[in-house]
C-alpha cells in the first residue's frame, strides 16, 4: 500500500526551502528558491511578498517534477518562516508595499513611542520594543506612509501570506504571532491594547490556531494546479523558524532545547509555561505546540565571527583549518591564559545587552600573538557569548537540560566542548542534527494530519556524542570570562 507523504515549506530570508518526507520522515525530494532582499536606504530591509509565493511554486514544482509518485500522495502541509515580518494588506488582500523583513533596523524611535503609550508593556508583551519586532514596523509605515498604512486593512507575518495566497485564509499560529509585540504570550490570544497602542484593531489581525491544529486547506485551485485535483489537503498552523527547528530536532518538552551554532547564535529552550525576563533581552514566545512556550537567547555573530576572523588573518574559506589551529594554540594552559581576550559583537549585540552600537574588539594583544591566537580567541568570545545567554536563561529558570548542538558550528567538536565548559551546559551532539526548520514543518503538518503521536513524530535524533563541562578548562576559562564581561562594560562606557 503507498504511503502517504508530508510536505515541509520554509520561507526564509535568503530562500523558499520545500521538504516533502514519507510516513517514517524519510527524505522524498528537497528543493529551494533563491530570495533577493532590498536595502533601498540605510537600515532598510525588503521583500516582494509575490516573491514568497513564486519560490514555493519554483521549489514544489521541483519536487514534483523529482517524486511526481510520492507527491501524489500528499496528506498534508506544514508551514515554517522568517518572523517578525510586516505584509501590509489592502481590503482585496493585495500588498500595499514591500514587505519589511525582521533585520529591518528603520523603527527605532517607535520602539520607544510604543513603549511610552503602554505604561505596562514589558508585563504585556513579556518582551523588549526592539526594530526587529512587527509592531514598530507598523508604527513607522503609519508615520512615513501614512496613505498606505490607512488603506491597510490586515497585517500578516511572511509564512502567514503564503497560507493566505495557498488558501484564502488569513490566520497565524501562537510561535510566529508571539514575535510581534501583539499577542498576549501567557494566555496564546491578541492584547487589543498593545494592537491599539500600534493604531490598529483586532480586525487587522489573523485567526490563531495552534502550530500542530489545522489552520486552512488548499484552495481547489492550487491544489489543482499542484496535481491535486478533488484533495482536501490541510495546512498546519506551523511556526516561526525557530520554533520549528525546535519541533525538527525533537525539542517539545520542558528542558528540552538546542544550541545553535550558526552565523548568529541561538540557545532555545523548552518551557512548560510562559517565562519572561525582557530586561536582560530575553525572548519569550509561544511554542508551536499547545500548552508550551521557550526562552530564547540570541547573540548576532557566532560562526560569523569566525569567518571574519579567517579573512582578517588570510585563511579566506578555511574554517576547518583554523579551528585546527585555535586547537592547537588551546592545548597550552599558558598560552590560553595569555591569549587575548574577544569581544564578537561585530553586528552589535542582542542578549543580554540589546546594543545595537556594541562593538568587536581584541583585548591584550601583544607582539608575539599570531594567528592561532587571534582564532582562539574568537572560538572562546563565541562560546563566552553563549555562557552570556545561559545565564540570562538560568536566571529565567528556562536553562535547558541536555540541548543539541546544530549549526555549521556543531562540525567542531572541540568548539562544542569549549561552550560546554564555560556555559556549565552538558551538550549533545547529534548525527546528521540541523535545526531544520523545513522538517519541522513537515512534522507539524504530519500532526495537524493525525499521522501519529506528538513524541513518535517529533523524535529526537540519536546521540552522536555528549560534551560535559570539564573543571579543569572551566576553570582556565573563568577569569578570562569575568575579564571578557567587564570589557564590555568598559566599552559601553566609552560611549555613554
């Protein structure tokens, strides 16, 4: 008997990514659709919804045309993205301009007017007002486009304009909508005073659903076009990308979480209720499944940070190379104890300081200093990064238990047990582990389908490895840790 299949779409910043996978979450057939962003002015940051719309048809006519068998046998979609973006709509659900995407840095001074009108917003929204969420974007457009802010007439995240042009219907799920500085995080509804404190109303948002409930079906005409003709094909409600790269790599439970190492840096952990300590930049949203919510700590150049240092000392794309060297230099307690101390706040910083002006630097340099040196230092200023978030995380009582490491990042064992030891965290690595935002919609479409139970569809993978902090290089790490943080307070210093 066929089985039935499940497909995954991602819309992220630089790509559509479309995952269609079998009953037992085997790979089918994979695609993806290049995106352009737009930088018009200085802070800017763009998209062409229609864009959105046309990847995913390029990325699903690949798989088509790759498993035309197997996709006949669709049972249901899941929807991932980009959060924090602002599609605004006119009355005929067409936009009105390009979309204004989550690296968008123009609304600063809404930031601080959103939070002057809401004498309780960090108890309402649980989060800081910072560029990257929605509701300044919309604050902005009604103060610079005040003509098409008042021909808006619904706002939708960018996952939630695909499920729009998929279906016909406007609706978001809890983990994306928790992202916009609208939605009440604790009780998984709309706050109609942070939505009038922006100028709208509740008629300019979307239906909730939960990211594992049914949101929508395909509308008869996409599935016709999709080879589909006479099929009800649900649409999860989905999740942010975040969120569901959590679902991907099994993260549902309280504790659970991962660690990725990437160009920026996330730890992502799983609460069993709402958690929030905005005043040290953490992030507290929904989850994409019922009843849970996540911490999140994100610093803004992790493997970043590395790539730059490997051009700075001529290594070009030689990542492997210089983590070698950084390892090599790290075997010497002296040296390590001599090295320079680094600062990776190359794009500013998010947790735990929200400095947008925060900058890089090298502290302690000395003549004889080379190379491996300066890649060392990089290596430990990432994972004192991450020891950063984990406390912030700790102090929320949201630190994670064992997360997985993912990312580039996780190729490097030797990182892996560096942010071991310095965030005091027991990590895992898993085989073949992403944070697979694609997959993770896929899972959350195989739920809204009832093709099995939460825990046997969102599987952690097996354990590769087990870093465990090690006394001995904690130790080595921990005055260069207190001397990596006051640095930083001596910078900010500078200039205040």
């Amino acid at each position: 008997m066929a089985r039935e299949t499940f497909l995954g779409l991602d819309i992220g910043t630089s790509s559509v990514k479309a995952l269609l996978i079998d009953a037992d979450q085997q790979v089918i057939a994979e695609a993806s659709a290049a995106l352009d962003v737009s930088r018009p002015h200085p802070l800017w940051s763009e998209q062409n919804p229609e864009d959105w719309v046309e990847g995913v048809e390029a990325a699903v006519h690949t798989v088509r045309r790759h498993a035309p068998e197997a996709f006949a046998r669709l049972a249901a979609v899941g929807l991932s993205g980009q959060m924090h973006g602002a599609t605004f709509l006119d009355a005929d659900d067409r936009p009105l301009r390009p979309a204004i995407l989550w690296n968008d840095g123009r609304s600063f001074a809404q930031c601080e007017e959103l939070t002057r009108r809401v004498p309780d917003f960090l108890a309402r929204a649980g989060n800081l007002a910072m560029p990257g969420f929605t509701a300044p974007k919309a604050m902005w457009v009604a103060r610079h486009e005040p003509a098409v802010f008042a021909a808006t007439r619904r706002i939708l995240l960018p996952k939630d304009y695909v499920r729009l042009k998929l279906s016909g219907e406007a609706v978001s799920e809890m983990s994306d909508a928790a992202g916009t500085l609208w939605l009440d995080i604790a009780g998984r509804r709309w706050d109609e005073e942070l939505i009038a404190a922006s100028g709208l109303t509740r008629a300019h948002m979307p239906a909730l659903v939960e990211g594992s409930e049914v949101s929508a079906y395909l509308s008869p005409e996409i599935a016709a076009s999709w080879g589909l003709a006479g099929r009800r094909i649900p649409i999860a409600g989905g999740g942010g990308d975040n969120a569901a790269s959590a679902v991907g790599v099994g993260a549902i439970e309280a504790g659970e979480g991962f660690v990725s190492l990437g160009t920026s840096g996330v730890i992502f952990s799983v609460t069993d209720k709402y958690v929030s300590l905005p005043q040290r930049t953490l992030h507290a949203f929904c989850h994409a499944l019922p009843g849970r919510w996540h911490g999140m700590s994100v610093m803004l150049s992790a493997a970043a940070s590395l790539s730059w240092a490997a051009q700075l000392v001529g290594r070009g794309d030689k990542i492997g190379s210089c983590v070698d060297a950084a390892e090599v230099f790290g075997r010497d307690a002296e040296a390590v104890k001599s090295a320079p101390v680094f600062l990776p706040y190359l794009s500013g910083e998010r947790t735990p300081h929200n400095d947008a002006q925060a900058t890089g630097l090298f502290a302690g340099l000395r003549a004889n200093h080379g190379a491996e040196a300066l890649l060392f230092s990089v290596l430990e200023g990432v994972a004192f990064s991450f020891a950063d978030g984990t406390d912030v995380l700790r102090e929320a009582g949201a630190a994670p238990n064992v997360p997985l490491l993912v990312g580039g990042g996780a190729r490097s064992g030797y990182w892996g047990q560096m942010i071991s030891d310095v965030t005091g965290l027991s990590i895992d690595l898993a085989a073949g582990a992403e944070a697979g935002a694609a997959l993770g919609a896929a899972r959350l479409g195989m739920l809204a389908a009832k093709a099995g139970e939460e825990r046997a569809i969102c599987a952690r993978p097996e354990t590769q490895r087990r870093f465990t902090p090690d006394p001995a290089r904690a130790a080595l790490h921990a005055p260069r840790l207190a001397r990596y943080r006051a640095l930083y307070k001596a910078e900010r210093a500078t200039r205040l």
